[in-house]
C-alpha cells in the first residue's frame, strides 16, 4: 500500500541501473547453488503404472518435499527424483492443506543427499525479480523467469501471487526463488483454456504448514474422495484458477459442472455464489449462499457473502440478520462488523453503527476502512473532532488512501482553517493527479484565501478531468 539532494539522486539512478544487470549475472550461480534442492515427483497407481508428474523441493534437513496437493492425489505409490537422478520413495504425508493445495511428503533419502531451501515469510514487491526451477511436460530442471506482476486477496484463498514466469504442467509445486535465493512462493496454478494464469502461493503460507506424524500414502488416498466426486473436484480447481484472475464470468460454468457432479460440494456452491455476486447477480448469489448453508449450516464465511448480496439489493433487515449470524459464528470478524455498522449507517441508526464500528477496530487496530467510514459518520453528524480523529487514524494507517485525505480537508474548509485543508487536498492530488473533487476542494480553498490566479490554474486542471465540476468552480471563483 505505498527520495537528499542530486547526489544522491545519481547514486540512486546509477544504482537503479546497475542492479537488474547484476541480477542477470547472478542468475546461473543462483542456480546452480538451488537445483539440488529441487526434486521430480512421480506417482503411479497401485498396479505401478505411472499417473502424473511434479516438482518439489526439500524444506528441512529431514528430507521432507513440498509440493502441490494435485500432484500426489489419488496415487498408490510415489516417488521423488533428485537432481543427481536418484530415485527415493515416498513413505508418509506428514500434512496437507486441501483449500491451498499443498503436501508436505515424507521421502526415505540420506541426510548427504538433502539440501533443504529456506522459506521466506515476507511478501514480495510488485515488480520483484524471482525464478522457477521445475520440470514442465517433463523437462527436468528446467528454468523460467519473470517478475511479481501481481499480489491478489482472494477468498477462500487469502493472498496469492502472480507471476510472469510461466507454469507448465508438471511444474506444479516448483518453488519461486527471489534473487536472494529464497522461496517467496510455490507454482500451483497452470495454462487454462490458453490462458496463462501463473499464480503461486506464497511462502508465508508454507510457512504455516508444519511436519506432523502423518500417514501412509496408501491410506492417506483411501481417505480422499474419489470417484466422481474426483472429476468434481478438477472442475472446481480450474474454476478457481479463474477466481483468482478475477474472470468470474469464466469460472462459473466449471462450480456449476462440479456441483452437476457431486450435488453436495458446499465449496462449490459457495464459489457459485462468489462468481454471482461479484458479477452482480444478486439473486442468484444468494440462492447459492442459501444452497451452502443448507450443506453446511455454522459456515460464518456464507452468511457473510449472504448478507453482502442482501445489502447490494437494499435488503437491509436480511442483510443485518445474515451479518448477525456471521458474527454468532466467529465473533473475531471485522469484516462482517464494519458491513453491519454501514447498514445502520445508511439507516441513520447512528448509535448501533459507532458500536459496530468500534467493535470492527476493537478486533483489528489497523482497520484502515472501519475509520474510514466512522469518520464519514462522524462528519455527517456535526462531530467534527470526533471525525477529525477518525480520519488521522485512517490516514495513519493506509498514507496511500486519497479519499480519506480529501474528507479531511473538507472538515477543515468549512472550519475556515485553510492551510490545514489546503495541505490535505493538495496531497490527495499528489497521490492522485485526476481526483476531481481534490482538485475542485483546492479551487475553493485559494479563492478563501483571496489567491484567485491560483484557484483558477485548479479550474483549468480540473475542466480537463471533469468539465461539469471545472463549471462549479469557475462560478464560486467570480461569484
């Protein structure tokens, strides 16, 4: 969320130039200090005939892989190969998460043979350098490089990265290495329909999953579904592959086959009702929530989604109840509080807004969004200092949000303190260059202060970006 003098401005220039050179250069020795750590997966069925093929990497000095959840499901045997072309079976999974796809296997390998990649926990910068080493249409050890291109909130996944660096199949589970030579993130989602959607999950969710005792292959299958409920779950896969480029409108047709094949997917009716909503299918979202809740009737996660789709229809008393029940079911939603107070807001039910309000920041301090709005709220009941208060804290949270800057201002214009609202246009405009209202607030502000040349240079900014706005000014400007 978002430089001393020429001196240092070259050292910074000339630095800039020089470090994607030296990243170049250091590409092969990055490389060839990490392949070892690399392995290739196989799996086969229990009469041993081969199924699939994946990437993996050592994590620990124990020799324990991590790959991709897709990779080993539904297998009898498996196996890992090291980039020194030995072959080590795979003996136990020692933990697994089905909604971000990864494994954590257990291989019988010596200790000589392992060299274990370390982990970041941190989130990557837009634009950062990173490679994979994987093995894709079985081209063992084979190298691709790209940039962070993206960092997306999905639901039901939290955070995900998105890379230039492509993703074949069988480079599922191969690790994202940034140039210090450390995992920022694992391989997961491939080419769909001629769409390169490369998209990795990030380390510090690999982080989180920690060696446990585990099972057997064999019985760790036995316990998946099967059947075609299997071909379900692919459906579901690729559908989410689209949730995460944001192509609702894509992904829907696969929930919708998952769920034609296993009537009881709740996940995928939640997805169905995700794509609707978000394609402002407002009724057919909540028939959907309805369908999941009637599978999976404690999930707070869809009484959530529930009542975001009754707000949208105006549905105020469903949506409050839904809310309710998202909130009954996990108390620490900030979320689902900041949502009710908007409701109460829009209802002019003050008071019950400010305690969901501050209930929302009770549960997460940094809520720049819940400050936000109780400044608004604040601000249109006359409590000025109160909104005061709420915006700084919005702005000392997210310094990049222009909105919560322009509002201030706003409340000190028509307090007539007009270098303090003078300073807060102006940096909402430096943060956004073609905000209007900024712009139109800054116009106002010099022709208070009796700089009308000054107020007029914001008219001629602002009758490029918003002629109707540029006309408003111009007549306060010669009122």
């Amino acid at each position: 969320m978002y430089r001393t003098l020429w001196i240092g401005f070259m050292f910074f220039l000339l630095l800039s130039l020089t470090l994607p050179s030296l990243a170049e250069e250091n590409i092969p020795l990055m490389v060839k200090k990490i392949s070892p750590s690399i392995v290739v997966v196989f799996t086969y069925n229990e009469s041993g005939d081969s199924l699939s093929q994946g990437s993996g990497f050592f994590i620990n000095p124990q020799g324990d892989v991590i790959t991709n959840r897709h990779v080993v499901e539904n297998s009898s045997l498996a196996a890992i190969r090291t980039a020194q072309g030995k072959l080590y079976p795979i003996k136990r999974i020692l933990a697994w998460d089905e909604n971000m796809d990864l494994v954590i296997l257990s291989v019988e390998i010596p200790a000589q043979e392992v060299i274990p990649l370390s982990i970041s926990n941190q989130t990557p910068d837009l634009g950062e350098r990173v490679i994979i080493i994987g093995s894709p249409l079985g081209f063992e050890q084979t190298i691709s490089d790209g940039i962070v291109s993206a960092i997306r909130e999905v639901e039901g996944y939290g955070k995900v990265l998105q890379t230039t660096a492509p993703i074949s199949p069988g480079s599922s589970g191969s690790p994202i290495i940034d140039m210090r030579g450390e995992v920022i993130g694992i391989a997961t989602f491939q080419m769909v329909d001629g769409q390169n959607l490369n998209f990795a999950i990030p380390g510090e969710r690999l982080a989180t999953l920690i060696p446990g005792k585990g099972m057997t292959l064999a019985e760790w299958t036995s316990q998946q579904t099967g059947g075609s409920t299997s071909s379900a779950e692919k459906a579901f896969n690729t559908g989410r592959s689209f949730v995460l480029a944001e192509e609702f409108k894509k992904a829907l047709p696969y929930f919708e086959d998952a769920v034609k094949k296993d009537p009881q997917y709740a996940d995928a009716y939640f997805e169905i009702g995700y794509c609707q909503l978000y394609s402002e299918k407002y009724q057919e979202a909540i028939k959907a929530f309805k369908k999941v809740l009637t599978l999976k009737p404690e999930d707070s996660e869809s009484f959530f989604y529930l009542g975001m789709s009754y707000a949208e229809l105006e549905d105020y008393q469903n949506a409050i109840k839904a809310y309710q029940e998202s909130i009954r079911l996990n108390l620490n939603e900030p979320d689902a509080e900041n949502n009710l107070a908007r409701i109460y807001y829009h209802q002019q039910n003050y008071d019950e807004a400010i305690i969901h309000y501050q209930k929302a920041i009770a549960i997460k301090p940094d809520y720049a969004l819940a400050y936000y709005n109780l400044g608004v709220l604040y601000s249109d009941v006359g409590k000025n200092d109160e909104a005061i208060h709420a915006y700084q804290e919005s702005i000392r949270i997210d310094p990049q949000d222009p909105d919560a800057l322009n509002n201030l201002g706003l409340i000190y214009l028509d307090r007539e303190q007009y270098q303090e609202a003078k300073k807060y246009f102006q940096q909402a405009i430096d943060l956004n260059p073609d905000y209007n209202f900024a712009h139109f607030n800054l116009g106002r502000t010099y022709q208070a202060l009796g700089e009308r040349e000054k107020a007029y240079n914001e008219y001629k900014i602002l009758k490029k970006i918003d002629a109707g706005l540029a006309e408003k000014l111009l007549d306060k400007i010669y009122q």
